[in-house]
C-alpha cells in the first residue's frame, strides 16, 4: 500500500513538493499565530516574573504599573518596610518614552531599579556589567539600537550604556532599559527650559496674587526657584512599591496594607492575572480567532488538494479494481499520501519558520506542548482532508478502465 502511495509521488513528485510547500507556509502561519501568542504572555509577565516580589503596593483603585497609570508617594517605601512581616522593600518606575534617533523613532520602556538595593544583578546580561553608579548608566535590551559604550541623551542628561540583555521586552514590544530610580524619574519628568520658565513664572504670579507675600516677602523670590525648595509641594512619585516578606506572612502582610486608605495591594500572582485578563485577553482572543480560522482554512485546502490528486488517479483506481484490488487499498493510498503531505508540510513549517520568526518584529516562542498540539492537529486534518477524496474513489467502477 505504501509503494503504491510512494510510486504515485514519484510521478508526479514537481506537483508533491509545491503542495507540500504551500500547505507548509499555511502550517507555517498557525505555528506563528501560537508563537506570537506566547510571546506576547511572555513579554507582559516577564518583569512581574523577573523581580520576584511577594507584594506590589500601587495606587489606590488601579490594577498596577502595567495596567494603567499608578504613582504612589516615594514616602510610601518607608511605611511599607516597617510593616511586620516585610523582609525588604524597592522603589519602582515604569514609563514609556519616544524620542528620535537618526531621523527614526526610538521608543524605550525605562524600568526604575532601587538604588543601591538593586543594581541589576538579577538581569542576565550578554554584554557589559550591572550599574555601578546612581546616575547616568544604562542596561539595555538588544532590540534597542545602541551598543555597549554608546551615550545616549534622554531630557537634558546624557546616559552611557553598561550593559546590554536580551529578550527584556516589554508589553507593548518596546525594548526595556533599565537606569536608577533618580534617573528613571528624571527622564519621566523632564522639560525644557521654557515650559521650566513658564511653570515658574506663572508660579510667581500666583503668589503675587495672594496675601503670604505680605507676611514672607522672600516667598515671591523663592517661587522662580526649583521644586525642590518648597518642602510643602510633593516630591517625585514612585510607579509602585515592591516587597519580599517572610515565608508565610504574605497574606498577613497584603491584609495590613489593604487598610491603607491611599493605596490597594496584590500578590504576584495577582498581578500578573490581573495583566493576562486586561492587556492580553483581547488579543489573545483575536489570535485565537485567527489560529482557528487559518485551521479551517488549511483543512478545506488539503481537502481540495487530496480530491484533485484522486481525480488524476481515477483511471488508475479503475485498473485497480478491475485487477481485483480491494477497497481497502485504494482507501490507504489516498489516506498515506495525504498523511504525507501533512507531515511534509509540517516538516515545512518548522524549518521555515526557525528561520523568518527570530526576525518578526514580536518575540515568537515555540514552546514543546504547542508544537505536539499542531502535530496532532496537522494529523486530523489530514485524516479529514482525505475524506473527499476517499468519497470520490468509492463512486469509481471497475468498468470506467474499459470506457
């Protein structure tokens, strides 16, 4: 029965490999749309994965620093680390940045890291070091366009990159760079000089206007001079606060802090669904859509494909019967080629795509399980794609090899 099947691609084997071919880039495709998927979950968990931190203190009433807008005071640190049960507490920043570079846009996500507690050790680097210093350095991801030495300027300072990651992408697909808190605040909140002019004139306006100038003259001087020398105005928030407590005292410690009125508090794990049910279930659900689709879509051109080539064979399959061939073996010819074709065509889409995916744009990841479930998909399919065909060599007579 198989070299019946093999005898069959042999004739025609220009026609087999082009088959093959396109049913593999269609396998191809649905390979990707799973890839993709997983590398959107990957990207937009990595940092909560990555910090491993037991709690996350953000703003009162928002889903955390990846969900939506979060500033806390940077005060906060200090009551969340003398909360009982907390071992150690961090600072964390999270924005996204757009500038131009060489006539091109950059976009960067800059992740606040707490300095001196954490320098970026936990960040497996390809090149270069963790940072040394509170200002002024950079740990960036490969996908960014700069190198390892090169000085970069974000608002009014000038950074220089020390290291270099890999695979530190972040929800969005931008490249991550990580610089110190200070630093990461100071990108954020950067302006030029006249907004800085403006901001201060228009400050010394305002006090002009009220009656304090008559008791403290020196507070019309004062109000043209930096934030900073108003110990009433708030300082520069944080993203959030995260902490790492003691072995099972992490529900302890989120029941405390959830009866603070300024704040909420999750877990993790929390956090990390809150993310996956809000940022990526919509587009989970759209590649899942798509994925579906692009099944059916390969089953149905399997299905014409196997039908075509029985139509080519149907002389051949009426000599077989007239030579007393059972159905049987006609049946298995059809069902082996068009299980070679799929295996053909999946062998395709795995070489094809190992070589395209580490060039998209978004990480595709390949993950064993996924690959098993299309192979298993692939295998019902094209036990169904042979259906029509094994339908159509059914209705063949013997007596059609004499017509």
């Amino acid at each position: 029965m198989m070299n019946l099947a093999m005898r069959d691609v042999r004739h025609s084997s220009g026609r087999f490999l082009l088959t093959c071919l396109g049913v593999g880039l269609l396998l191809m495709i649905v390979m990707g749309m799973g890839g993709i998927y997983r590398g959107i979950i990957e990207d937009a968990t990595l940092l909560i994965d990555r910090l491993d931190a037991d709690v996350w203190v953000v703003q009162r009433d928002t889903r955390g620093p990846f969900a939506e807008l979060s500033r806390v005071p940077a005060t906060l640190l200090y009551r969340v680390a003398a909360a009982p049960g907390v071992v150690a507490a961090r600072e964390f920043i999270y924005h996204t940045i757009q500038r131009e570079r060489a006539g091109k846009p950059l976009r960067i996500a800059i992740v606040g890291l707490s300095w001196p507690e954490d320098r970026g050790d936990w960040i497996p680097l390809t090149q270069g070091r963790p940072l040394r210093q509170n200002h002024y350095e950079l740990i960036v991801d490969q996908s960014l366009p700069l190198t390892l030495g090169e000085s970069i300027q974000l608002g009014r300072e000038t950074y220089t990159v020390v290291g270099v990651t890999q695979n530190m992408i972040a929800a969005g697909g931008d490249g991550i760079a990580f610089a110190t808190v200070r630093d990461a605040q100071a990108i954020q909140l950067d302006q030029t000089g006249g907004a800085i002019r403006m901001e201060r004139a228009a400050r010394r306006s305002r006090a002009e206007q009220s009656e304090l100038p008559r008791v403290q003259p020196s507070l019309i001087e004062r109000s043209e001079g930096p934030v900073s020398g108003f110990p009433v105005l708030p300082g520069r928030t944080l993203t959030a606060v995260v902490a790492n407590v003691a072995p099972g005292k992490r529900q302890a410690v989120q029941d405390l802090i959830a009866g603070w009125s300024d704040v909420s508090v999750y877990s993790s794990q929390g956090q990390r669904d809150l993310l996956l049910m809000g940022n990526v279930a919509k587009v989970r659900a759209q590649i899942g859509l798509f994925r579906a689709l692009l099944t059916v879509i390969a089953a149905i051109i399997m299905s014409l494909i196997i039908y075509t080539l029985t139509l080519d064979k149907l002389h051949t399959i009426a000599l077989l019967k007239l030579i007393g061939a059972p159905n049987r073996t006609i049946l298995a010819m059809i069902l082996q080629q068009s299980l070679l074709i799929g295996a053909v065509g999946y062998g395709v889409a795995y070489l094809a795509g190992s070589q395209l995916f580490p060039r998209f744009p978004r990480r595709v990841i390949l993950t064993g399980p996924d690959l098993l479930q299309l192979a298993g998909i692939v295998l019902a399919l094209s036990i169904v794609a042979s259906l029509l065909g094994i339908w159509r060599a059914l209705r063949v007579s013997a007596a059609e090899a004499v017509a």
